[in-house]
C-alpha cells in the first residue's frame, strides 16, 4: 500500500529526530560549561594588577615597581 515511500521518510524522520536530539545535547552542555558571556563585564585590569603583569614580564625595574606601587596606594 505504502509502495516503498515509507522508507524514505522514515530514514528522513530519523535524521531530523538524531540532529534534534545532538542539538539539544550541544546547547545543554554550553550551558552547563558557560560560554564566559557571564563575566562579560567583570574587569580585571587593574592598575595593580597591571603594574604587576608589567613587572612580571620585565618591563620595569623593581626600583620603578616599587615607586609606581606606593603612587597608587597613596591614591586609593
């Protein structure tokens, strides 16, 4: 009665069922992990911390760390 149509669509039915059932797994797990959006506004450049990272790397001397340090402290 079906005369050989019911393969196909079922096949097709499959496919859709299978890639709705990977996307839904993907989005569950982005979800879970987070995608970073969260912290999106959270800034931590600091100017201590960045006078840090710039000591750390040698950019400066220990002499200019600790002069730049006690500025900003005086600052705050």
């Amino acid at each position: 009665m079906m005369m050989g149509y019911g393969f196909g669509f079922g096949m097709f039915g499959l496919i859709i069922n299978f890639l709705l059932i990977v996307g839904v797994i993907y989005l569950v797990i982005k979800w879970v992990r987070g995608d970073g959006s969260r912290n999106a506004g959270y800034n931590d450049n600091t100017p201590e911390r960045i006078l840090d990272e710039r000591f750390a790397r040698g950019e400066i001397s220990e002499e200019e760390y600790f002069r730049m340090k006690s500025i900003l402290r005086d600052r705050m």
